[in-house]
C-alpha cells in the first residue's frame, strides 16, 4: 500500500487540498439488520488525490460478501489520523450508497470523492479515509391501493378504507442495537444531539428506549452516514438539517432518498404483506412461535396462546424481547411487524380521512402532539399486535422498554 507524500497532495496555495494517502478498511461484524450469514469484507482501501489541481481524489477499496448480492457501502473521512470521522465528506460518485453489488468474488470498488466541495484549502498530512460495509438489507413495498384499516375487531378508530401509497423500501428488520450504535456514534461526532443513548437486549436485538425525536435524528445521521439527502429539516426552506432537539416539529422533504420513518399507511401496507383483509400478517390466529408477545387465550379466541410471556425469551431480565429475525417473514420479507416492539410512525395521531389523500402523513402536527406506534410488542397482549390497531405515545418519552423503530425510503 503505497502513501504518498503530503507535499504531493499540498500543490499550491490555490489548490491546496492536504490529502494524505489514506489506508483503512472496516468491516463490520454486526451489520444494520441482522442475517444468518457473513457480513460484507472490504480490503485494500487505497485513497490518492488525482493529478493537480484537481480537487478530486480516488477512493478504491475491495468488496466481497460470501451471502449476498449488494451491500450498503459508506466512506468517513478523518483529518487527525483516525481519532475523529468529522471532515464534512459527502461528495461522493461512484461505488457507494445503498445497493452497491457484491458476491463471494472480491472486486475493486471505485469512488470519486470531490474533496473540493467538502475540504477546500486544507491541509492535513494525517488524513484517513474509512469505507464501511454494511449488509443494510431492506425490501421495495410495491405502490398501489390496499384496504387500511379493521374490519374483524371493531377498532372504532381504523375504519376500512381505501389508501394509495407509491412504492418505498422498508428495513427487512428493526433497528437493532449494533445499527443504532453505529449511527449513534457517527451522528455525536458530526454535531447531533439525543434525548437518550437508547438501550437494547444485545446487538441483535432491537434499540428501544428511543424517543420519536431521536428516531428522527438518527434517520437523518444514517441518510448522511451513507451518502443519502436527509430528509427532515428545522426550516420550511430545506435548508438546515434536523439534528435533533425539540423545539420544533420537523419539515419532511418528500424528494429526499434518505431515511425516515414511515407513514401510518407504508406501515400498514408493508405489515399486510400482500395479503387481505387479515387479522395479522400472515392470517387471522396468532401463538407464540409466530411472534413475541404476551398471551391471553382467555380474552382473546384468536390468541392459541400460551399464556403470558413468550417462554423462548424469559430465560434472562426484562425486556423480553426477540432477536431481529427470530420469526418468519411476512410475504413482503420484514421481520417483527407483529410483537417484539412497537415502531414508531411519521404520522401525528387523529382520525382518518375519507376518502385519504395519496401517500397521507396523518393530520398537521404541533410541537409533541402524540405520533403513531404500531405492531404491538413482547409486554402486550396479541389484540396489539394486529395489522390494523392503532396507538399514540407523547414524541418526547424515551422511557419505553418496547418501543423502536425501523425505517424507510422512497423508491
């Protein structure tokens, strides 16, 4: 691996950029969504500046994943050696992004970062760059009108009616521990700020103890993390990105790719997976080899039960909640979306419209006016769990050892 000279890289005064070889590679062991393969491997990170004055430097890494056809690439750049990832890097073509292919064969990635942009007169002879590999899988939610609501349970608040939402991605799991502490430290480092450090059972468990304002920071971290426009802002211009706090209720910039929550009806459309009129995901009975919750067969005739806390999971302390992925799949492959947790939504809590809007965000909301939890968790008995029943908690509570969230992106 070759570095180098920095006074290669310093040019003159007008194009001095200061960008030192840079050799790095990390690979993650406990990726976004959890598998039951290999993480993705990067290797041979080599970074050089093009030819002067170019502005413009080559960023080639190595990328192979044993059980997987595309990984979530992303590139964090330091100027002090490594000890903080704050340079402003997010000009970047290239091998990068959400979905860059991957298989079991190693192949050169290129990325073109314009460090200009980014970086302009500076000058750093401790340069590093880092490029992050994540298996971050999630599914395309195909668009289309469904029927939202309950028509089985007599839910006076989820009326059946008709809803169009376009096509999204959603996480194939929710965010777990290691995908939040990931984020978590790249977001403090690059200004963000937290109500709570949130919590979880392990790495592969999902994050809960999360406020719905932290959610929405951490959306915004991972869009800029990755590459991707954040898509919540403090400004009705779009100008300023939100970086967490209270103070307002933030603007949604609906042309954004990055992450987000999802709406009320994405979530309710990607719960269904496919299927119709439906009690839960996958038919009209639940017990608890399908999902983590509590069980009451005495209430409940569609709970078979047993009764109580899910008996694979209560061997340690409370919470009680699952490994991501523990259960199968929904027809639309997402894990969860009955028990474990709830998940936050977008939308702030009220009553449907009739006829629904296309792609509705719920009512106009205020400063903590209660936003929408769905899917039930492992505390709460199964009537939670349906794809229908709707709740609300206060945005700014982070103290819900049942409550996380997964998230989303416009196709």
């Amino acid at each position: 691996m070759a570095i180098r000279s920095a006074k290669a890289f310093a040019g003159k005064a007008l194009s001095a950029l200061g960008l030192a070889a840079v050799m790095g590679a990390l690979s993650l062991a406990t990726p976004f969504a959890a598998r039951a393969g290999l993480p993705p491997v990067v290797t041979n990170v080599i970074a050089s500046q093009q030819a002067l004055p170019s502005k413009y430097v080559d960023i080639y890494y190595t990328l192979s994943d044993p059980d997987s056809l595309s990984a979530s690439i992303s590139i964090l750049v330091s100027s002090n050696s490594g000890v903080t990832w704050t340079v402003p890097a997010t000009s970047f073509t290239g091998d990068i992004g959400a979905a860059v292919s991957d298989n079991a064969t190693p192949t050169v990635k290129h990325v073109i970062w314009n460090a200009g942009a980014d970086f302009n007169g500076q000058f750093s002879t401790t340069c590093r760059v880092r490029v992050i590999a994540n298996d971050d899988n999630y599914n395309l939610i195909p668009g289309g009108s469904f029927s939202m609501g309950d028509s089985l349970d007599g839910e006076a608040d989820a009326p059946v009616h008709a809803v169009y939402v376009n096509s999204f991605y959603m996480d194939s799991n929710l965010v777990t521990g290691a995908g939040w502490t990931l984020v978590f430290n790249y977001a403090l480092t690059n200004g963000y700020s937290f109500d709570s450090t949130g919590g979880s059972q392990g790495l592969n468990y999902p994050e809960e103890l999360i406020s719905w304002y932290d959610a929405v920071a951490w959306c915004n971290a991972r869009s800029q993390m990755l590459g991707a426009t954040p898509v919540y802002y403090v400004d009705a211009t779009l100008t300023n990105v939100f970086m967490g706090g209270q103070a307002s209720v933030p603007y949604v910039n609906t042309n954004a790719n990055g992450y987000r929550l999802p709406t009320e009806a994405e979530w309710e459309k990607a719960a269904r997976g496919g299927l119709v009129g439906l009690r839960f995901p996958w038919g009209n009975t639940i017990n608890e080899s399908q999902a983590n919750y509590y069980g009451n067969t005495t209430t409940y005739s569609f709970d078979l039960g047993p009764n109580g806390y899910n008996t694979n999971f209560t061997g340690g302390s409370q919470p009680y909640t699952s490994p991501v992925g523990y259960f199968a799949p929904n027809g639309y492959g997402l894990y969860d979306m009955a028990g474990n947790v709830y998940e936050w939504c977008l939308d702030v809590y009220g009553n449907y419209p009739i006829p629904s809007p296309n792609n509705y965000q719920g009512p106009a909301g205020v400063v903590h006016t209660g936003r929408v939890i769905r899917g039930g968790s492992w505390n709460l008995y199964s009537a939670t769990c349906t794809c229908a029943v709707r709740a609300n908690i206060d945005p700014t509570v982070a103290s819900f050892p049942n409550l996380g969230f997964r998230c989303v992106r416009s196709y």
